[in-house]
C-alpha cells in the first residue's frame, strides 16, 4: 500500500526537491499551486523508490501526476495502478506532456489512451522577450509601456508581508467588480489566492505590487517550478487604470532572477478573451498536457 498523506506547508522541502530538479515545467507542480489548491483536489503525496507521487480528485474522479524521480518506473506506476484498484477507481494520470507520452508508450506499450484539452495547456514566455518586449513582434506591447510610464505616477515594489494587506483590499475589490462569488471557478480561484498571499513565505512565493499615486493598482506572484522555469500564479489589476495588467506583467519579468529562462504563465481555460491576451505576448511554447487513462478502464472526461 503506498503511503499516501495529506500536502502540508511543511513538505515544501521534502516535495520541491524532487520538482525543482525535474525538467518538467507543468505549472501543475508549482509547490503553490499544489498546497493552495488542495481544498478543491484532496491533494495527497507520497515518496516510494526514489519518487515523488501525487494523488487527486479533479471533478469527482480520481487522477494522479507522472511520477517525478529516478528509479524503476514501471514498479511505481503498477504500484499506482493497484492504488487505484482499491480505491475501486480507474487509473489516470493528468498532466501528461508530449515527452511523458512517449515515455509511458515505453513502458507499457499499447495500454494507455491519451487525450489532450488546449483550454489546460500552459503557456511559456521566454522570461528575456517579457522582460525586453524587443523586435517588431512586441511594437504594440512597448508602446502600451511607455504611454504608461508618461501616464502615471508609478512604483514597483516587491511583495512584503507589511503588503500582503493591500494585495488582499485590491484582491476584494477585483472580486467585487467581477461577481467571482457568484462563479465556482472564480470563486475558488479567491480561496487558493486568500490562502497563499496569507502563507505567502512558507509557500516560498515572490511577488510584486504596482502603485500609481501611491495606491496599489495590480499585484502578481508565483514560484519556480524547476531550475529553469519560474511559474506565475496570479496577477490581479485594477482595469480602470489603462495598462496596468501590461505594466505589472512586464515588471514582474524583470524582477525574476536570469536563472529562468522560461516563464509559465499557465492555462487559459478556454476563456476567449484570456486566450487572446496570453497569445498576444508570443508564448515560446505552448505546453499541450494529456490525461493518460488505461484503455481497459474507460472514464468519463476530466476536467482540471
């Protein structure tokens, strides 16, 4: 029986330290997302011959990650499956990349079914075209910086936990204006956000605020997903001030350390409008994930 228990703050060491060394950037395995977010997914993990193994429950069915280490795969992966068997379950695993397909295809060639959802794929910037905006393909971009910087009187500064205060007032505000009580989605999007910017250091999250006139008009924050890659989680802006969510954006890049190279900006959820902006900013990859389900155990959609 696999040893699965309950993510706490107090794991990020023991977990990060198999995805931080992992060359996958799913913004799924953030340490952030994985703690915040476990109020909606029962989040569970487990370390077995050298892997890590995460556990949910995403619309009602169970799902697990791609195990994350070094070691005998194919051991842990019958051992997972046999997990699902006595949960009475089928055996699924979410956030399956291109690289992870193949992968699987090795080990057990034929047995699984993969499906892919664009509206769950990641997008990833490259962190220097965010923090330059340079060449012709981000004119647009750049002009809308600059007319911000003539428009307003503005300051960038690192979230700090004297801050976090502000964040949650404009985080408030945002909602109001756009009824997120009145829509799941939105709704738990609030509580994961609550819930990190009040554990914002044991999360290891890094953030930034920007003020115009001194009042704080938009904040982001997120966390490395691995050594190359620095995933951001939230970005909330007050949209009466024009540019704000480029300005905050474009900020934020220059403030991640050179380290990254990569920036996960995460899904878009097949929201139009959100589908647009993030295309707008030339994502260098768009990271297309797979749910991977045993043929001989058809399942129902899931939906992350």
């Amino acid at each position: 029986m696999i040893p699965f228990k309950d993510i706490e703050l107090q794991d990020k060491e023991l977990i990060t330290s198999f995805t931080l060394n992992s060359p996958r950037r799913n913004c799924d395995l953030s340490f952030s997302n994985l703690c915040s977010w476990r109020f909606l997914y029962n989040t569970k993990f487990a370390i077995m011959d050298g892997f890590l193994l995460l556990k949910f429950w995403a619309d009602g069915e169970l799902v697990y990650m791609m195990p994350i280490g070094n070691g005998d795969l194919n051991k842990v992966l019958d051992a997972l499956i046999e997990d699902a068997n006595r949960e009475g379950e089928p055996f699924c695993l979410l956030g399956i990349c291109a690289g992870m397909c193949s992968e699987l295809e090795t080990f057990m060639p034929g047995r699984f079914q993969f499906t892919a959802d664009r509206d769950y794929a990641d997008y990833v910037y490259l962190r220097s075209d965010l923090a330059t905006l340079s060449g012709k393909k981000f004119q647009a971009k750049r002009n809308h910086i600059n007319k911000f910087k003539k428009t307003y009187n503005y300051e960038y500064t690192p979230i700090t936990a004297d801050r976090i205060r502000e964040c949650l007032d404009l985080e408030a505000e945002w909602c109001k204006v756009n009824n997120c009580d009145q829509h799941e989605g939105t709704g738990n999007e609030r509580r994961a956000l609550i819930y990190a910017l009040h554990n914002f250091d044991a999360l290891g999250l890094t953030g930034g605020i920007l003020h115009v006139e001194g009042k704080i008009v938009a904040f982001t924050f997120g966390m490395p997903i691995n050594q190359d890659t620095f995933g951001v989680h939230v970005e909330k802006a007050d949209t009466r001030i024009d540019g704000a969510y480029a300005m905050i954006n474009y900020e934020f890049a220059n403030h991640i350390p050179e380290q990254y190279i990569y920036i996960n900006r995460e899904e878009d959820l097949g929201i139009e409008g959100l589908r647009k902006a993030k295309l707008s900013y030339q994502p260098a990859i768009i990271l297309e994930k797979y749910v991977a389900c045993l043929k001989e155990q058809p399942v129902e959609a899931i939906k992350w």
